[in-house]
C-alpha cells in the first residue's frame, strides 16, 4: 500500500468513528477492478470506470422533439452523434440544418455564430466537463463509399484528413466509424480487399488523429461499431484493428426483427434452447461477446450495445404467447415506422396496457409482450433485463454499455438503470 493510501484509509477510519458511517465493502482487487476471492475486503468505495456511451440520432430534433438539451449528460460519459456522410472521399455532414444551422434559444445569426446540434453538443460539455462527443461516419444508409475510402492509401489519407479536420472545426472529441458492414451484408456490396482494408484505414485513423492530438494537446478517440454476427468476425482482423482502437461498441441487437417471417428476440442475452431458428447458435449476445474476445479483442476494449427499443410483427398464432410463432409481417403499429417501437411508447402505451401482456424469456434473459386479439408480438428491452446485461458486463470484465438511441427513452428508465447498474 503506498502513503497516500495508507492516509486515505486512515482518514476514512476516523470519520467511520465519529460519524457513525457505514461503508460498503468490496472485494480487493486490481487497478481494473478485478477481484480475488482470496483477498481481505476492504471498506474502500471507489468510482467505476465503465463507460456509458449514448447514440444521439441527428433527426431526433425533428418531430420526436428530442434535443440535446434534453439529454441527461450526467449520466453518460460519452456521445456518439449520429451521423456524419461520406462524400467525395471526405466526412461531410448528413443534416446541416439539423447539425450546424438550426436555430435554438440563445444562438445569434451574426457571421461566425455557430448554431445547431453540434452547438447545442458544446454548450453540454461546458456544463457537464467529464463528456466526451464523437462524431459517428456512416450508419446503415451511409455506409456504401466506405469501401471506396479504404481501398488506397491516398484514399485512406484523404478521408482520416477530412475527419480530423471535421472534428476541429465542430468541436468533437473523437471519431466513431459505422461501417455496415466490411466486404459484405450492408445495403451496398463491398469487396473481398475491405478485409485488409479495413486495418489499414483504422491504422491511417490513428496515426493521424494521433498527430492532430500532438499538435492540439489533446487525446482525440477512435472507435468503430462493430458487428455482432460471426460474418463480421471472419469479415474483419479484429486482433489488429483493435490495437488502433479506443475500444469496439459491438451492436448486439437487431438479431431478429421484421424482415423475417417468424417472431424471435431483438437481443437475447443467452441462447434460448427452443429458439427454432437458423441462426439460433450464433444470434445471441453471449455469443457475439465470446466471438470478439476469440478474435482477439481485450475485454477492456468492448462495449456491449443495448437497444432502447422493439421490434414487432403482426398476425403471430397464440401459441407460446406469440414467440417463435409465424407472422404475417412487421407490426402495423410502431412508434416512428411500423414494426419499431420506443421504449417510452411501450412502458405508456403497451407493457401490460390496451390488450398487451409482458411475458419473460428466462433463458433468453429478455421479455416479450402479446397480445392476443390484435395478434402482435413484440421483443424489447426493460428493466429487468438490462439489468442482466450490466451484470453481464461487470462479469465479464467489459468496457461498458452502449445504447441506441437517447430519443427512444425520453423517460429516463433504461438510462437511470445503465447508470445505477454501472456507474
């Protein structure tokens, strides 16, 4: 123990006596908070270093209402905005009414007056100094020119030039790359070379927001969002991405969902031994975890996504409440699109309410609501389990939780439940 621990222990000692205060105990452990069940327990409470990491989508300033000023910044330690396009080779941004010219209370329209979400994303790191904002390239949609950016060195250099620039000019502390996905499986085909490509362009990243941090005096963050099929495991070179890398959100959700004829589960914790479907050895969280750390990713550097959301089908039989049961297609209903439905939307509107009753997975670790004279089905997130999955993460050793997205909980309930599980 050295001096300066030895007079904290000390100093707590005194004022557990004259106060009366009783600390928690907890097991010994390492500087990354691992425990040995051989050690004392020690009477210290110490301040956990997971992180929490938020997706704030760019369109939810738009009719979901949802600003950043209205974002719980004391809860999460970072933001991810999502998103910034590719164009011409270079990070370029996706709204730029929405991102840098929206008018909000306050701004001015003076020359040089900056305005926006991207504004607003400042003005909430000045009152909360612990954030950290990157900015997220690509997504879903935007993920088609990936392959071409990553396909040379000019090419690679052209693009990790533009994104520190961007982030210069926009005040981010970092860069998150969404690539969906590396040689195949987004909408737009991409090559067999995205492979090696996709090293080469996170090892450019690097070196460059590394030079921009040296001359800027900062520390600026690089991460990706990963895939959480083995496809994206045998589609990447994890082992050597990650040392260019912070760390890795890996999104474990979105096994199942609409686009299938069968209901299932959106993000099951552990595979479900009745689940009927293809995928049913692959497409569960434990085992997208287990196949990243088997690529050679730290446990420290990995993220487990969490969605705030649910997926629904319409026209599901009764039989077993609705679950693995053929579906006419997505849900009618939904929350912004059909078949997708906000967590505050179901905790108002369906979660035992207007003919919806909650059901439990336990080997799946996740719930599911029916309702049986609509027919609908419908797999989400809750409470209860979110609460498995930050025991999950403080089990295995994880980095931290990430969530898609901050709209979808405008109430605060899975949020408040991440940050008192992990923080």
């Amino acid at each position: 123990m050295t001096k300066s621990a030895a007079l904290c222990l000390t100093a707590l000692l005194i004022f557990t006596l004259v106060s009366g205060f009783q600390p928690v105990p907890v097991k010994a452990g390492d500087a990354a908070g691992n425990t040995s069940d051989a050690g004392e327990s020690l009477t210290v409470q110490t301040d956990s270093e997971h992180k929490v990491i938020a997706y704030y989508p760019g369109w939810a300033t738009y009719d979901r209402d949802y600003q950043v000023a209205d974002i719980d910044a004391s809860k999460v330690t970072h933001i991810n905005y999502a998103f910034a396009n590719i164009s011409g080779g270079e990070v370029v941004l996706g709204d730029p009414y929405a991102d840098t010219d929206k008018f909000f209370p306050g701004d001015c329209w003076e020359p040089g007056c900056k305005r926006g979400n991207f504004n607003q994303l400042n003005k909430l790191k000045q009152e909360h100094p612990h954030l950290k904002t990157l900015i997220s390239v690509g997504g879903w949609t935007w993920s088609g020119n990936f392959s071409d950016v990553a396909m040379t060195e000019a090419s690679r250099t052209k693009f990790a030039e533009s994104a520190v620039d961007f982030i210069r000019e926009w005040g981010f502390d970092g860069v998150d790359l969404d690539w969906e996905y590396p040689v195949d499986g987004g909408l737009e085909p991409g090559r067999p070379e995205d492979k090696q490509n996709f090293t080469l362009l996170m090892k450019k990243m690097r070196e460059t927001l590394d030079q921009a941090g040296a001359e800027d005096g900062k520390d600026y963050l690089l991460t990706i969002a990963s895939g959480a099929s083995p496809d994206y495991v045998e589609n990447t070179e994890l082992d050597k991405v990650e040392d260019d890398l912070d760390w890795i959100n890996i999104m474990t959700y979105d096994f199942h969902g609409g686009w299938e004829d069968e209901s299932n589960n959106n993000a099951p914790l552990y595979r479900d031994p009745d689940d009927p479907s293809s995928h049913a050895d692959n497409y569960y969280v434990d085992a997208a975890v287990q196949g990243h750390l088997d690529a050679g990713v730290p446990k420290d550097k990995l993220v487990l996504g969490m969605p705030f959301y649910g997926r629904g089908w319409d026209g599901c039989s009764s039989s077993n409440n609705g679950l693995y049961q053929s579906c006419s297609g997505p849900a009618r209903e939904g929350t912004w699109e059909d078949g997708v439905f906000d967590y505050a939307d179901l905790e108002e509107n369906y979660i035992n309410k207007n003919g919806y009753t909650r059901h439990w997975n336990d080997d799946a670790k996740v719930p599911y609501l029916y309702n049986p004279d609509t027919q609908t089905f419908i797999t989400y997130d809750d409470e209860e389990s979110i609460g498995y999955k930050t025991d999950y993460i403080k089990s295995k050793g994880l980095a931290g939780a990430m969530f898609w997205e901050l709209a979808s909980d405008r109430n605060g309930t899975l949020l408040n439940q991440v940050y008192n599980d992990l923080r």
